[in-house]
C-alpha cells in the first residue's frame, strides 16, 4: 500500500504539443493518501484512462513525476511498480481452471501453497466463484471472468495499489450492486490504496472516500461524495453530479445580493467575483422550495421519478429544476425561494468564497 504524489504531472499524445489545449492531461499536482478509496469519474475522453496509465506505468507523462511512497517510479516499467491492475474487459488463462487463474499472481511469486489456498478461497466466496472453482475458464460467460479478473486484482495482499477501469461494464446490474458493495468492504478490511475509473456517478459514489472529478484533461474537484453535493468547486461537477445536476444561470453580483433577470436574490455573503468575465448562481433543484410566496416561475412538465418529483420551470427566461416531494401539489401560479446557504457562486467556472 503506498501513498501516490503525482507531481506536475502532463501529458500530451503528440510530441509537438505547446498550448495547453494540445495535452489530454492538463497539470496534475496532488497527494493520495495511502490506503484511500478513489474514484476517477468524468465524461468519456476527459483523461481518466490518461491518467490512471501513467500512475500504472503502462504510460510516460510528457511532463511531472509520480512517486509511491516518496520513491520516484516515473522511469519504472508497469512490473517493478507492484500494482494490480483490472481492465474493462476480462483477461484470463482459458485453459486454466477458475482457482488456478486466481493463484496465478500469487504462485508467481512463490507464495506458500497454504497462504494461495486461504487467499483464493476468500476471494473465491467474495466473488461468488466458489461452485466453480475447478472448471475451466474458457466455459464460463463474459461477467464470470470479469469476476475472475476482478478476483486476480484482490488477491495479493503486498500491491501498492490496485488499479481499476471500468471493471464492471460486462456485469450483469445485480451483480454489479453486489461486487461494489464487496469491494468497499475488502477496501475497508484491507486497507489497500485503490484507484477507480468511471463515468458512472453512481459508482464513484457508492465506492470511493474521495472521487476525482475530471473535466476536459483536469481536476476539477477531489472531494467526498457529500462535498461534491453540497460544494461544487467548478460548474462541471454541479452540473455531472447529481440527477438533475445543478441549476446554473447567469447572473450578475452586487454586495451580498445577485440578480438573475430582474430578480435579487439574498446570498450568504460577499462573494469574491473579482474581474471575471462570466458570473453564474448555483442553487441545486433539492434546495428550490415552491410556493405561494417569492419569486415568479412557469411551470413546464412535471415528472414522477418514485418518491420524489422534478418540475421543470423557467425561471427569468432560464430553465429552473426543482425536486419536491411525490405528494406535494404545484400550485398554477408558483413562486420560488432558493435556500440561502445552498447558493454558490461562481466566477468563470469556479466557485468563490462568500467574504463575510
Ligand atoms: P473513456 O471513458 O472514453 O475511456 P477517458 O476519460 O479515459 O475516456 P482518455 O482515454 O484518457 O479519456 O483520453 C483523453 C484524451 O486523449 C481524448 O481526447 C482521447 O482522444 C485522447 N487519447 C487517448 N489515447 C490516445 C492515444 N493513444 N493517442 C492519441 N490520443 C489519445
């Protein structure tokens, strides 16, 4: 288990890169504890494999360092970096039966037999494999071997960290529940640094202490699933987080009063909006309250997702989500107030201070 520092970390595809549009990781400068949970979640091409490569060793940043352990790994090939890796898509011994594809990284590194035994048992229960284990893999379907992958991740127990892209792609729903669950705990029970790739929000969630959100080649936020809710640094993450994300319009600052249209609305404070050329008021749709009191809105269509329902409004020419309860009734003529604390503010993307 190691602590990561990636330091100053770049990289560009093309060895003619200048600008910083021209590199698929813009600069990287952070610490990851050791034994952390981490998610890496963003849209598809925001950097994330980029990124989780160059921490395996399967890629060479442009630019920076990364250390395990304050032990400089840059220059180390993938093998000498002691991590375990698991790909999108199943990568096992076909001849091999269900057990000895799970001791293989451990019979590799003439592990005693008894400790091969204990481990490959445990993982073979936590995987649900147990009823397999002396079949061959080349019988088994897509997400069984994805489990066996998965499996051969968790094995050792004397990795740096455990490396995983989008491991559950080809798991069928409920078992793709079941294995987040199971691998939360070992994380807990085990203590081992984990980096998790994904562009599912859910997953990171549900997973990681911390999710890493990236945005066009950036982080943009390293922050626990709550933070990332209730303070989102940059637009982006208001925006990706959540169902429906953040409401986000344009509006202009005065003191500790923003106005959105015609409309003043009372902030928490004074933000710090400087010389940015683009302000924008945050407010997410659980912290809208509909009423009889406040400010105008027209109500567009309503839709009925369980417990809860999203109303979709325009609010001074802006559409405006709202989540209320399943049983709340929207009056014809509602009005809105916006929680007061829950207001963000933003400046050119990012998140201000609200002064005092
Ligand atoms: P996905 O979820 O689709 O895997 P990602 O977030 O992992 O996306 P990356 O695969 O890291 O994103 O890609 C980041 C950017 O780098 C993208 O613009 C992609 O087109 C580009 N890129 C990735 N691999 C290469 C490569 N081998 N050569 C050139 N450009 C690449």
């Amino acid at each position: 288990m190691a602590r990561i520092n990636l330091e100053h970390i770049r990289h560009a595809y093309s060895a003619k890169a200048k600008a910083a549009g021209d590199y698929a990781l813009k600069e990287v400068h952070h610490e990851w504890d050791d034994g952390g949970a981490y998610a890496l979640l963003g849209p598809s091409g925001c950097g994330k494999t980029t990124l989780l490569n160059i921490i395996s060793g399967l890629l060479h940043p442009s630019d920076g360092r990364i250390l395990f352990d304050g032990v400089d790994v840059t220059n180390l090939p993938t093998q000498q970096r002691d991590i375990a890796q698991v790909f999108q898509f199943p990568v096992v011994y076909d001849t091999m039966t269900v057990f000895d594809n799970l001791a293989f990284p451990l019979r590799n590194r003439h592990v005693p037999e008894a400790e091969v035994k204990q481990r490959v048992q445990h993982i073979l229960e936590m995987t649900d494999l147990a009823g397999m284990a002396q079949k061959r893999a080349n019988g088994l379907t897509a997400d069984q071997k994805q489990k066996i992958s998965l499996g051969r991740g968790l094995v050792r127990s004397d990795v740096n960290a455990i490396l995983f892209d989008e491991p559950l792609t080809v798991i069928d729903p409920h078992m793709k529940w079941v294995l987040r669950s199971q691998l939360k705990r070992l994380h807990r029970q085990s203590g081992f640094t984990m980096v998790y790739v994904t562009h599912d929000q859910t997953e990171a969630l549900t997973f990681a202490d911390k999710v890493v959100v990236m945005h066009d080649g950036q982080i943009v936020q390293i922050g626990t699933p709550a933070e990332l809710f209730e303070r989102p640094s940059h637009t982006f993450v208001g925006y990706f987080i959540g169902s429906p994300g953040m409401n986000v319009m344009p509006a202009q600052v005065d003191g500790a009063m923003a106005k959105v249209g015609d409309q003043a609305i009372a902030l928490a404070g004074t933000p710090e909006v400087g010389n940015a050329t683009k302000v924008e008021l945050g407010i997410r749709p659980e912290f809208v309250r509909l009423g009889r009191e406040g400010m105008p809105i027209s109500v567009g269509k309503v839709e009925d997702i369980g417990r809860l329902k999203i109303v979709r409004a325009s609010f001074c020419g802006q559409p405006l989500a709202i989540v209320v309860p399943e049983d709340e009734a929207i009056p014809t003529d509602a009005k809105v107030t916006f929680e007061k604390d829950a207001i963000g503010i933003y400046a050119d993307s990012w998140r201000v201070g609200m002064g005092g």
